[in-house]
C-alpha cells in the first residue's frame, strides 16, 4: 500500500485537507478596486442586481432600465454589486522571545493554514516575517491559487527564529512596503515594552483589518516559580532579580489578563478580532475548534 508523502512538515495531511474546507471570516471587508470573488457595496460591473438610482449626466446609458423608463419617463440607472479582491497579510513575529516552548512552531503553523485558506479563495496573500529591528522584513509577493501554495510554505518552513524586533515595528516595518486592502494576521507574544496602539490605528488607516493571535507558553501562561529567580530577557540579556517569587505569581496573573484584555479592547475598537492561544494545545483543536467558535474561520 503506497502511503503519500507529507506535504510539509508544518501539518500532517489530514490537517491540512481540512484547512483547505475553511475560509477565513473578516469582519469590515476591506476590498481593492481590482477584481475579485467579494461583493462591494458600490456600484460595479459583476451581474448580481444591486439596486436603482437616478441617471445623471456622464452614467453609461447602457445600464439604464428601459422598461422603468417607459412607464415613468424618467431614466433610472441598474447599479451591480462589485467584484472586488481582498488581501490576507500574513505577519509572523519570529524574535528571539518567540522560540520558546514551540511558540514559532505554532505561528508557522497557523500562518501556513491561513495562507491556504486565503489561497484557495482566490484572495492576495503575502506573509512576512520579522526578527530585527529596522526594515530587514523577509515576505512573499502577494499571490493566489493553489499552484502558489507549495512556494509559500517553503517561505514559511524556512523562517529562523533570532534577533530583538518588538512587534509594534514589525507592523510599522510592513506597512512601508506592503499595498493594499483587506485584513492582516499578526502572529505574536505580543511582548513588547511599547503601545500597539499607533500601530493597530496605522493599520486600520491604511484598510487593513488586525487579527491578532497571541501565541504564549504554557509556562508564560501558568508559570511555575518558587523561592528567589533571576529573570533574563532573552531579546535585550537584561535581567531582574526576583526574591520570593511564587508570591508575585497573583499580581503577575493580574497583569498578564489585564494586558491581554487591552489588546482585546484596542483591536475590537477598530474593527478587529484578538485571540490567545496557548502553543502546547493540538494545532486540530486550535484551528477547528478555537478560531472557528471565535469566529475567525467559517
């Protein structure tokens, strides 16, 4: 019995054929003038009857309804929905802090799925990836269809985990170079010593929609300290010498739901979805289970 090889190592095959069944559900529906598979609410050229409004000089006299005309002796124009396209940008943090217990293993993962999804309905993707500071982005062409998928995997299977890129820069980094509208995916920790809120309002100024995906550890998540610790950045080598430690593991817990709630809040302002994931859960339960009951995937 043949059994066929693995497509990529990020998923297994079964994974992977029901990734391609999913599609991801954006919010605002930022669209691009050029073609695509969504429907705009502006006028357009697809044959889906949109609706009537008056003709004014300068309308294309071939859209207006004669019959309407006849009985009223006014002219009314025919107005179609517009195909348009949307863009799926991919943003996956890959800093130092982020490999730690499989949490750039995860992002690898879920951007792979994402970008499937995107492929295979006909919408632009382009992933990125960030690791120092400055403009040194590694990305992909945006790109659509499954004869486009074998390529980005192999962009995303080759990302190497390094430098002290916060994730803020990273946004701000990406939106030098990247055109267009639609929706971006920000794989991260999101620890970052900074404000994302001047990031998430560039973002949604340049027609993107944020969907962000916090990827922790279990250990970030429950951390399991006692006695005295010496806590060492792994991105900056500073550290802080911590006596008592498992004493301060309520107030870390405050902190950590409170900065996590905020993130929730600044995206869900701006249209947005949030979502905290822990990288030890199985890659089947996060995809079919958890961002399908948040609505991120339909």
């Amino acid at each position: 019995m043949n059994i066929p090889a693995q497509i990529t190592p990020l998923m297994d095959n079964s994974t992977l054929h029901r990734v391609e069944r999913l599609r991801i559900n954006c919010t605002r529906r930022f669209t691009n003038r050029s073609r695509g598979e969504h429907l705009a609410g502006k006028g357009g050229t697809s044959t889906e009857f949109s609706d009537y409004r008056d003709y004014v000089d300068g309308d294309d006299v071939r859209y207006i309804d004669w019959n309407i005309f006849s009985r009223l002796r006014r002219p009314y124009l025919k107005i179609f929905h517009q195909e348009e396209e949307m863009h799926v940008v991919i943003l996956i943090d890959a800093s130092a802090s982020m490999d730690f217990e499989g949490k750039l293993e995860r992002a690898k993962q879920l951007a792979a799925s994402f970008g499937i999804m995107g492929m295979l309905s006909l919408e632009r993707v382009s992933c990125w990836a960030f690791n120092a500071q400055g403009d040194k982005l590694q990305y992909t062409k945006p790109a659509s269809g499954r004869i486009k998928i074998p390529e980005m995997l192999r962009f995303i299977e080759d990302i190497k985990p390094g430098g002290d890129a916060p994730v803020n820069e990273g946004i701000e980094s990406l939106l030098k170079f990247h055109q267009g509208r639609g929706a971006i995916i920000v794989l991260s920790d999101f620890l970052a010593h900074a404000d994302l809120s001047r990031s998430m309002n560039l973002l949604y100024s340049s027609g993107l929609e944020m969907m962000g995906l916090q990827i922790l550890s279990p250990t970030e998540l429950e951390p399991d300290v006692t006695g005295d610790v010496r806590f060492v950045d792994c991105e900056d080598h500073k550290f802080l010498d911590v006596s008592s430690a498992a004493s301060l593991m309520d107030l870390y817990h405050e902190y950590l739901e409170a900065y996590t709630n905020q993130l929730e809040t600044d995206c869900r302002k701006r249209g947005g979805k949030f979502l905290t994931a822990n990288s030890s859960d199985k890659l089947d339960d996060v995809l079919f289970n958890q961002l399908r009951r948040k609505g991120w995937v339909v």
